[in-house]
C-alpha cells in the first residue's frame, strides 16, 4: 500500500506541478498580451497624436499665411486709398485754382475796365440785376418831344 500511495502522491505532486507550471505560463501570456496591449495602444495614442499634431501643424501654416494674405491686402488698400486720396486732393486743388483763377481774371478785367476813364465799360449785362445797357426799364423809351412836353 505504501508503494501506492506514494506513487498516487507523486503523481498528485506531479499533477499539481503541470498545473502551476500551465498557471505560470497563463500568467506569463496573460502578461505578455497585457503588455502587448498596452505597447499597441501607446502607438495608437502616438499615431493620432502624430495627426493631430500634424494637422495642427497644417492649420497653424495655413492660418498664417491667411494672415500674410489678408496683411498684403491691407497694405494694397491702404496704398490705395492713399493714392486715390492724393489724386482727388489734386483734383480738387486744380478745380481751385481753376476758379480762383478765372474769379481773379474777371475781378482783373473789371477793376481795368472801370480805373480807366477812357476805356468804354464792356461788361456782361447780365452782372447788373437790371440789365442797364441791353434793355430799357420802361416799357418804351420818351421821345425828346415828349420830355419837353412833360417839362
């Protein structure tokens, strides 16, 4: 009996030994494949940070050159409107002179045509309200028989 009962504990033993040695190798691939796991997830995460940072990237160069773009727009219309401003500066500075010149021509022309005594007066009569030259007041002019007459 004794035989076989250390031959049924050396079996047992045995038996006990597979299965913590198979316990062991689970516990290893479980580890193994937990590490794996984790080692395929952080080169997930490093794969969509890589996008994201890449996209980032992406929209930080394109911002940037919006930027640029809309900075070179600002400065074409600046220039712009300050060329259109020196353009309607002269235009106006030549429409001045323009009537200054030709108010100091007829101011001219007058100021000669009445220093001169000599000089026949040849002015517009439509400067006067009543038009002295070209018509009469009246509706019709007296005759020198009529002013003696009245007289």
């Amino acid at each position: 009996i004794p035989r076989r009962i250390a031959r049924k504990n050396r079996l047992l033993n045995e038996m006990r030994e597979q299965q913590r040695e198979a316990e062991l190798q689970h516990k290893a691939k479980r580890a193994e494949n937990a590490q794996r796991s984790r080692d395929y997830q952080r080169k997930l995460d490093e794969r969509r940070t890589k996008k994201a940072l890449k996209k980032r990237e992406k929209e930080l160069r394109e911002k940037r050159a919006e930027s640029r773009r809309l900075e070179q727009e600002q400065k074409q219309r600046v220039i712009r409107e300050r060329i259109d401003f020196a353009s309607r500066v002269d235009q106006i500075t030549s429409d001045l002179d323009r009537r200054y010149g030709a108010n100091c021509f007829s101011v001219k022309v007058q100021v000669t045509d009445y220093s001169e005594d000599n000089k026949p007066v040849a002015t517009d009569p439509a400067v006067f309200g009543r038009c002295y030259f070209d018509r009469h007041s009246q509706n019709g002019t007296e005759t020198y028989g009529e002013a003696e007459e009245r007289a």
